[in-house]
C-alpha cells in the first residue's frame, strides 16, 4: 500500500512540474462542461417527450452514453431524442476514449514512466570503483575493448548523456553512468579521481570540450583520444589530451607495411623493454616452403619464431611446422637479432615488366593514409575511389567502383602484386575480396576489418592478411592501461611478464614443457636488472626471476591456472 501511496504520489508531483498543465487541466474543463450540459439537455428532450427523471438519472445517462456503454435501460422515442444520443456518443467516443486516454498517457503515464527509468540508470559508480576506464563513447570497438577489459578483470563506465541509450546499455549488462559529458559533475560520480584512464572516441569537436571538462575536473588523470582531422591533433593537446591517436591513419600504415614491396623486413608490432616482437610475411620469401627446422633461423640470427599466423588464427610452431605462402611468422628478439633477420630477408623485389602498381580498394582516410605510406616508401599505386571529390585530388586516384570490371582494369588489377582493402563497411571488404581473388587468384590481398568477427570470414573469403580497426584500439588502450605488464599485439595475441612460480625454482628452461602445456612461449627471462632475450634453453631459473612470456588470451589463462605468480611478499599462492 505504501508503494501505490508514493508512485501515484510521484504521478501528481510530476503532473504538478509539467509547464502544460494548464492544457490539461482546461481539457478537465470541457469534459465537465460536456457532461453537464448534456445531463441539462437530456432533461428538457425528456420533458418534451412527456417524461421526468432525477438528476442522478440524467448525469448516470450521460455517462453510460458518453462512455459507450448504453445500457439501453433509458431511451428517447423521438428522432430529436435519437439525434442528440449520436451527437453525445460521438463526443464521448472523442473525448473519453481518444482524447482521455492520450491526455493520462501524456500527462501522467510517460512523464512517471520517464522517471522510474532515469531512477533504473546508475547516475554514479559505486564507492570502491578504482583503477577504471571511463568510456565516452559507445560502439562496435568499444563492445571489443570491453571484452578485453573483461577479460582482465578492469573495471569500466560508460558515460552518455542520452537516457535511452543508458537504459539499453545498463540493460546489456554494462557498467554506465547517465550525464551530460560536459559537465564536471558527471565525472565527480563516475569517480575520475579513482580513474586509470579516459577514453574520449567522440568527434573532434565534441572530443576537445570533453577533454577539456575532464582536465577542469582532475588535472592528473590520462586521457587518449582520437583525431579524425590533422588540424585536431595540437587542439586536442591544447584542451589537455594526454595521448592523440589516429587510429584510421595508423590501419593505413600497418596496411601499407605488409605490401610486398622495396623489402620485406620484419614489422615491428610491439616493444617490451628491449624485447622486440616483429610479423615477417613469408610471401615470397626463401622461407616459404619450408619448415622452421630447414630455416634454422635461430641459429642464423637469433630471433625465436614464436608463433605464426595462419589465415586469421595464430598457432604455436613445432619444429616440423611448414611455412606455407599466406604465413605470417610472429618474432621475438633485440633489435640487433631482428636486424640480422632482416639481412637474411630483406632483398630488393625484382619487378618484371608485367608488374603493375598496387591497388587500393577505397580512398577514404584509411585508404589515404595507404597511399601516403606507399608513396614514401617509393612504390606505385593506384587507389580506386568512387566518390569524384575524393579522386579528383590525385592522378592516381581512379574515379570509380571497385566492383566494376573496366575500373579495376583501368586501375592495373590484372598486373598488381598487391590488393589493398581499406573501405569501413566489413560486408563490402568481403565482397570485394571475393570478387579480387576469383580475378586475380596470386595476387597478395591485404583488408581491413572494422569488427574482429569478420577477420576470419575475410581470411576464407580470399585475404591473405586481415588487420582489425577495433583490435588495434583495443590493443592501444590496454597497452597504455598497463604499461610494463602486460603487451596486446594484433588480434588478440599478448607478451605479458610473471613472477618465476616456486614450482619452477631451480628447473632449466628445456626441462619445463612450458609451450606443450599452456600453449605460451618464453621469449625472455629478467634476472634482477638484465633482459635474457630468447634465452638458451640450458639456462635455470632462479628464485626472483620474471618470465616474459607471449600467447594468445586463452594460452595466458592456461598458464596462469597452471603457474600461478606468487604474491608479493614472495610467498606461493
């Protein structure tokens, strides 16, 4: 009862607040003033029809009318009698069963509905929240950046201003926080002064008032954002960004760098103190057909094979492992022991005279961004782009579509060595690398992916090498969230460091099966201050000793459950 007393106690408080209650209540108005002057008519028609009736039996009449009802047990005998019982039930139909309805709904029902969801929504995180990411924008790669976060167990919020997207989101399950995002006081709830990070993915101009609002509010936290313009970069600084990406022009460059092109040195995806962590496609290369054991590349330059990528899925190598022509060889390593990779490698690629430049299939930033980076590294291209303004700007841009026959001709498809990808919708990428690979079955075909799900469907559909938009974001922010600890590398693999678990306290490192057991590689041992990079596997390990070691997500849990870090005080968990 104390429920029903205060909801419609909140019903009457919400009316009272409405600026248009006035329109309701002149609507009560002219429904009583309609059910009075109806009684009264009814009076005089049933005088002048020779019969007398109460009060009360005009008013019940009215009603029963007005409301459809006609119990039928009051009639009028007259035609006037009958015309005027269609004018009122045609004017209760109106007011009582449209109108009435309507007004209840406007004035009553959606304003408390309205509050019980804004009562629904988190407007602040709870007391004991630390060490979170505040999330300013929600989409397709923030969904993949929580999964992560998730996984490793860090707190976050989202932070919108719209209350029926926070319902939905809160509903799903995530953590969210409703308020406007430039007002200080939203993060004082969300606990910015507990905060790891911001990350503002917002549009430039929305991103530099935010920035700016979060700095009024805690000047120490880290911010990263994006910067979809150039001219953003030192405005974003300005407003207090700690961290200025841009992130499509990074996919364009990390598109670039896997072309075969001038050489085919080892890219450098990752650096953890002075461990290096390279992909080297074998495309081409004297590597391709052979197995790891016929490469002997340890002992030629010192580099570990750590793993490979084949079509989207990254596999822990055995020695009999065979590299095949869409290989792509992951390497751990100093920067000297990549440099020798690099020599034996690296060749200057003999273009015959049938070789035409490479395509790019898009000319939006990414693709720009492509043909900046290929045109640096002095290697001809052609980027087919369908809108006219765009292509307009360069003599080598193509205007038209990349699914036309003619154009990709015009543009070199049946003499280009490489296919760049690079549109944002994932459901063209896929067409277009379909319909490149049934055109042109050897040529190497590099696309983007907006959405990691759709890396391994571009894979069957033809690409050789697939990079994900949301995974670099991904791997960005959780490398900046932990420094030192823990490295992402692309879709989904990772270089994390450990404590040495008591269990392998006085073991050589070829008597631990290690990478048969978890599935991680041990790509350096840290005794006190030196980096062991690719250690012997003679070498024993010692109490104090860290292990970095590189996996995929589930090979790092694996090996977590297995060998668990002790605590710091040195004691075994």
């Amino acid at each position: 009862m104390k429920t029903m007393v205060t909801q419609i106690a909140l019903m009457l408080r919400i009316g009272r607040q409405r600026s248009n209650m006035r329109l309701l209540i002149n609507f009560t108005l002219v429904l009583t003033f309609f059910f009075v002057f109806y009684s009264v008519l009814f009076h005089l028609l049933m005088l002048w029809e020779g019969r007398q009736y109460s009060w009360i039996t005009g008013f019940y009449w009215t009603l029963t009318t007005m409301s459809t009802l006609g119990f039928g047990d009051i009639t009028f005998t007259s035609d006037l009698g009958r015309i005027f019982s269609t004018l009122v039930l045609l004017s209760g139909i109106v007011f009582l069963l449209v109108m009435l309805p309507f007004t209840f709904i406007q004035f009553f029902y959606a304003p408390w509905l309205e509050e019980q969801n804004k009562a629904r929504v988190p407007r602040s995180v709870p007391e004991n929240m630390s060490g979170h990411l505040i999330l300013t924008h929600f989409d397709a790669v923030m969904v993949n950046l929580i999964e992560k976060l998730n996984q490793y167990g860090i707190n976050y919020v989202i932070v919108t201003a719209e209350l029926q997207s926070a319902l939905n989101l809160h509903d799903l399950g995530y953590t969210v926080v409703v308020g406007e995002l430039d007002d200080p006081t939203t993060y004082r709830r969300a606990r910015i002064s507990h905060a790891a990070m911001v990350l503002v993915m917002n549009d430039d101009i929305i991103s530099t008032n935010i920035v700016f609002t979060i700095r009024e509010t805690r000047d120490g936290v880290a911010v990263v954002t994006n910067a979809d313009m150039e001219d953003s970069l030192d405005i974003l600084r300005l407003a207090g960004a700690t961290h200025v990406f841009q992130f499509t022009k990074m996919l364009g460059k990390a598109l670039a760098r896997r072309v075969l092109g001038v050489s085919m040195k080892a890219n450098v995806v990752g650096r953890f103190d002075h461990l290096l962590i390279a992909e080297a496609p074998a495309m081409n290369t004297w590597l391709q057909g052979k197995s790891l054991m016929e490469t002997r590349l340890r002992e030629l330059t010192g580099v570990t094979v750590v793993g490979v990528w084949e079509e989207g899925r990254f596999l822990i190598p055995g020695l009999q492992t065979k590299i095949g022509q869409s290989t792509v060889l992951v390497l751990a390593g100093a920067e000297e022991q990549l440099d020798n990779f690099d020599s034996s490698i690296g060749f200057q690629e003999e273009k015959g005279p049938d070789t035409g430049p490479v395509l790019v299939l898009g000319g939006g930033r990414v693709g720009q961004s492509v043909a900046k980076a290929l045109d640096k590294r002095g290697i001809d291209f052609r980027v087919v782009e369908k809108k006219a303004g765009i292509a307009s700007r360069n003599e080598r841009f193509i205007p038209g579509s990349a699914g036309d026959m003619d154009t990709l001709v015009a543009a070199g498809i049946k003499r280009t060595p490489s296919i760049i990808i690079t549109t944002h919708d994932d459901n063209l990428n896929i067409y277009l690398t379909i319909y490149c690979r049934r055109i042109r079955p050897d040529a190497q075909i590099i696309s983007r992916a907006s959405l990691d799900r759709n890396i391994n469907t571009l894979h069957r559909a033809g690409a050789n090498l697939v990079m994900s938009f949301s995974s670099m974001v991904t791997a960005t922010v959780m490398n900046l969230l932990q420094p030192q600890q823990m490295l992402m590398l692309s879709e989904g693999l990772n270089v994390f460091r450990v404590s040495l678990n008591s269990k392998l306290e006085g073991r050589a490192l070829m008597n631990i099966r290690i990478r048969e057991d978890t599935g991680c590689s041990v790509v350096a041992v840290k005794k006190k201050e030196t980096m062991v990079i690719n250690p012997d596997p003679a070498i024993v390990l010692e109490r104090g000793d860290e292990l970095v070691l590189i996996g995929s997500v589930d090979s790092e849990k694996m090996y977590n459950e297995k060998y668990p870090s002790p605590p710091a005080n040195g004691a075994d968990s």
